[in-house]
C-alpha cells in the first residue's frame, strides 16, 4: 500500500468512526481540487487500457490475415449479414458502408410524397435527421424526454400534421425508446415507424432487439459503437419490399438475386445511383466482434450496476430511467443525470471536483441538430424545416448529464475507488457549492 493510500484508510476509517455521512468521508479530508489526495490511486495506464476502444485482438487480425490471402473479399459480406441477421432474428438485413449510407437507403425505400414530415430526435447525429432530404423530406424536431433521454411520444402528438408519416426514434446510448407506446399511437394514427439503432447493439425491448421493431431500422459500426468494425452500417427490414428497394438504392449487384416478380430487379447493374457496399474488411470486424458482443456488454453492465447501485445513493444523482422490460446496452460511456438542486451543487463543479480525484469523468453535448445552418436554410429543402423555439427535455439532459468510462474488465479496486469519490464529493458538498 503506497502512502496515499494509506491516510486514506486511515483518514476513511476515523471519519467512520466519528458516524459522519457520504459513506468513510468527512469534512477533514481534503477534497483534491482544494489540495487534498486523490482517491483514485489506480495505475492510470491500467484505466487506460480498460477503457481503450475498439478492442481488437488475435482474432480480428488472424481473421483479416486469411481474407487478405484468400482474396474471396466479398464473401464475407453475406456471411456476416447471415450472422447478424440470425443474432437480430431480422427477417432481412443489408450490410452497409456506415450508418449514414444506410439509413439514406432506408430513407429512399420509404416511398412517400415528396413533402411528407419525419418525426426525428434533435439530440442525434445529423444522418437521422438529414439524410432525408435527398427524397424531399422534411424533418420534425422531436424532444427528448429529460429522465430517459429517448424520444418523447407526447411532444410526437403535440408536432402532429396532416403530413406527418413516419417516426424515428433513436435509442440514445443505447437506451431503448418505449417502442411499445411508439407503436401503438403510430397504428392508431396510420404512421410508419423506423429506428435509429446506431448505439443499441445488443440492446432489446420484451426479448426484441433494437432495429426490428419497426419496418426498418439502422445501425452503425463506426468506430466507437458497441460492435465496431471502424466503417461500417446494417438495414434492417421487416418487410420483403422495403428491404429490395432499400438494397436496390445502393447496391447495385443486388437486384438480379431477388425474386422475378420483384419490382426492383430490373435496376440490376445500376440500382438506383449509389454504392453502400460495406468494405469486405469491416465485415470480417463485424464478424469477429459479433461473438463477443453479448459477453462484452455483461462485463460492462456488471462493472456499471456495481458502481451505480452504490452512487445513486447520493442525493440528486440518477440514472436514465430504465423499464424492467427493456435490455439496454451501454455505448462510448454510462451517464448519470444531477439534479443540481437536490445535490446541492453544480454539475460543473461536480465533473471538476470527480476529475480532480482521479475520475474519468466528463460532459459531452449533443449538438442539438435543429439549431445547425443546414436545417435553417430552405434552399436545401423540398419543405423549409420549421426550427422549434425550444427543445427543453433535450437542453436539460446535455445540462445535467455527465459521463462515466465503460470499463472492459473486472476490476473491484477501481470500482470501489470511483465510489469513494463519489462518495468524498458529496460529504464536501458546502465546498463545492463555491466552485
Ligand atoms: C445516432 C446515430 N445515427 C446514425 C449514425 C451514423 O452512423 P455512421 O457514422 O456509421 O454513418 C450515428 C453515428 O455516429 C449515430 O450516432
């Protein structure tokens, strides 16, 4: 034990016994951003290491190895949309360049009048809401709810016109939307719904993955998601016809391997102006990452419930709200929402005063996409998108949120270390109201 440690103990183990609150912690020690130790004494070499992504080892290169020797590239293609498709238990699938490419096809497979509103998140990537315009959309800025950070169904019946036809939800961080509800009010009023599975590999609602619950859906595996092959997107079609348009956009060796009666077979060698071909290296990625995912998402579940269970404790701190019946995965990071009035302090001085102590922790905003040039600009669109005043739910999650590191392994130290300073913050939380 080095010496930090040490008064730690020390210094944790009187202020027990002295009954002081915020678990070991009181006002004696020090907070490390006013001077006093860190609490996080784990090797930071080691946290970088666990946190590294992608983690790619023996496998993914032996894998790229043998394609590069075999030269049979395109192989890999359906191989690994059969494997994706069997893990999603999609009735169909078309691997992709990236996520964008793919949900331009999607976008196209739709169908619709030119002019027909799209119900998108504005706390996205700009392809949710972007890619439409290709075919004359108009997208339709949907809130987020503030304790779930998923699309919001009541702001969804509050934008309702007479040319809303589709609904995207997105399953931020991999946090299932409650496409229960969405499906639902989307029967009753006619409206087609799509997905935006980019960060839920893995993830499921009532035993069913994320991307089928509605006709079509997205995912990406760029370099930062939950399987990531560096480039790389997946379709995902319920249907027989949308999935053939959706592949005949892009593909265009596709059609002629579709039935005769198929209306999209006779754009074989052309499909439809693009080439979404998913380069034959990201599918042997894909392939390779797809074994581990299940595993690989349990380890950083079980290393978040570890220390979650134990800092929600603190006043003011929560997780996004969860259903029992909803499987979420974790993509880039696990975030918590403060509610600065019951804890006390502010957001800004709490990712300080944690970083100070040694933990990774941070704050990132989603650029809130209704408030970026090309959507207030009419020439760009067949409708000029209308720019909602406010978007509260989603300017309150990029206010209260911060993120903790996905940690890729087992590591009780490190976990118990982050709970302390968790735990040391709020018993200083007088101080930190000053900064
Ligand atoms: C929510 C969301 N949708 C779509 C995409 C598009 O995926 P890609 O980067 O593979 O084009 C991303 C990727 O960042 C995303 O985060």
């Amino acid at each position: 034990m080095d010496d930090t440690r040490r008064s730690f103990v020390k210094a944790g183990g009187a202020a027990l016994a002295a009954g002081m609150t915020g678990g070991a912690w009181g006002a004696q020690d020090k907070l490390a951003i006013n001077g006093g130790a860190k609490v996080v004494t784990f090797p930071a070499a080691k946290v970088t290491a666990l946190t590294k992504w992608p983690r790619y080892g023996a496998s993914e290169k032996k894998a790229l190895h043998e394609l590069i020797d075999s030269g049979k590239f395109y192989e890999e293609l359906p191989a690994f949309e059969k494997e994706w498709q069997a893990y999603t238990k999609s009735p169909f699938v078309k691997a992709h360049m990236n996520g964008t490419s793919a949900t331009t096809s999607m976008y196209f497979a739709l169908d619709l009048p030119p002019g027909s509103e799209i119900m998108v998140p504005s706390y996205t990537f700009f392809s949710t809401c972007l890619a439409m315009r290709f075919f004359g959309y108009v997208p339709i800025f949907i809130d987020i709810d503030p304790k779930t950070a998923c699309f919001d169904l009541d702001d969804v019946k509050r934008k309702m016109t007479a040319n809303t036809k589709v609904l995207v939800p997105m399953h931020s961080w991999g946090m299932p939307c409650e496409m229960d509800k969405i499906s639902d009010y989307a029967k009753e009023k006619g409206l087609i719904v799509l997905e935006d599975a980019a960060h839920a590999h893995g993830a499921s609602m009532q035993g069913k993955k994320m991307g089928t619950w509605g006709v079509m859906g997205i995912y990406s595996f760029q370099a930062s998601k939950v399987m990531p092959t560096v480039e790389g997107g997946m379709g995902m079609y319920q249907t027989r016809e949308y999935f053939e348009r959706a592949a005949a956009y892009g593909h265009y060796e596709d059609p002629i391997k579709f039935p005769k009666d198929s209306p999209v077979r006779a754009y074989d060698g052309t499909g439809f102006g693009q080439k979404f071909r998913m380069h034959p290296f990201a599918a042997v990625l894909g392939r390779q990452q797809l074994r581990g995912l299940d595993e690989r998402n349990a380890v950083v579940k079980k290393n978040i419930q570890a220390l979650n269970s134990r800092i929600v404790q603190l006043p003011g701190l929560a997780e996004p709200r969860i259903r029992p019946d909803q499987e979420r995965s974790y993509y880039n990071a696990s975030m918590l929402l403060l509610d600065e009035k019951k804890a006390g302090f502010s957001r800004n001085a709490l990712v300080k005063a944690l970083q100070a102590e040694g933990v990774r922790a941070s704050v990132w905003d989603y650029p809130e996409q209704h408030k970026l040039k090309i959507y207030s600009e009419a020439k760009w669109w067949h409708h000029a998108p209308k720019i909602p005043e406010s978007m509260p739910g989603t300017t309150e999650v990029n206010r209260t949120h911060l993120f903790l590191p996905l940690l890729h392994g087992e590591v009780p130290e490190l976990i118990d270390q982050y709970g302390k300073a968790f735990e040391k913050v709020w018993a200083h939380k007088s101080e930190l109201a000053q900064i």
